[in-house]
C-alpha cells in the first residue's frame, strides 16, 4: 500500500538529489533509511548483545567509560590522519 510523505520542497529536492547520486529513486532512498536505521532502543539491544558477546568470547569486559575512552583514541587517530594528508598536500604545493 502506497503513502505520502509531506515534506517541504527544499527536503524534496535534496532527497531528489541524493537519490540520483546513488542511481535509485527517492522512494527507495527512503525505503533504505526506514530499514537500515535503528532506534535508540535497537541501539541499546544491540550494545548489550555485543557486550555480552565479548565478554563470553573474548574475556573483554565494556564499560561506558571504555567504550568513551575507545571513541576518543579513535577520533584521535582520525584527526592526526587528516592533518599528517593535509601536511603533505601542503608540502607537495610548495
């Protein structure tokens, strides 16, 4: 059964946009948002089983704290990796 979705013009057109760079239709765009993307409860559910899983498997216990310390050493990584790019881009203009 088909809907409508009311969204301004300027929503309209971008997802006309996005969905011609991916080579599919809005409908499909948003048929792929509504089934990739997950609540906030799915979230939990699905942190709690990775927890669980590693504990069993692995012996590794996560925490909250570990799990903030991890995005901050990877966020880390990520910005010392775009600046060391950016460096030698410079480098290579001069």
């Amino acid at each position: 059964m088909d809907t409508t979705i009311k969204v301004d013009s300027k929503t309209r057109d971008r997802l006309a946009v996005l969905a011609e760079a991916r080579g599919t239709t809005m409908r499909r765009l948003i048929e792929e948002f509504a089934e990739s993307t997950l609540t906030p409860a799915e979230l939990q559910e699905r942190a709690a089983h990775t927890a669980a899983y590693l504990a069993e498997h692995l012996g590794v216990t996560v925490t909250d704290e570990s799990s903030i310390e991890a995005l901050r050493n990877v966020r880390g990584q990520v910005v010392a990796h775009y600046a060391s790019e950016h460096a030698e881009h410079e480098q290579g203009a001069a």
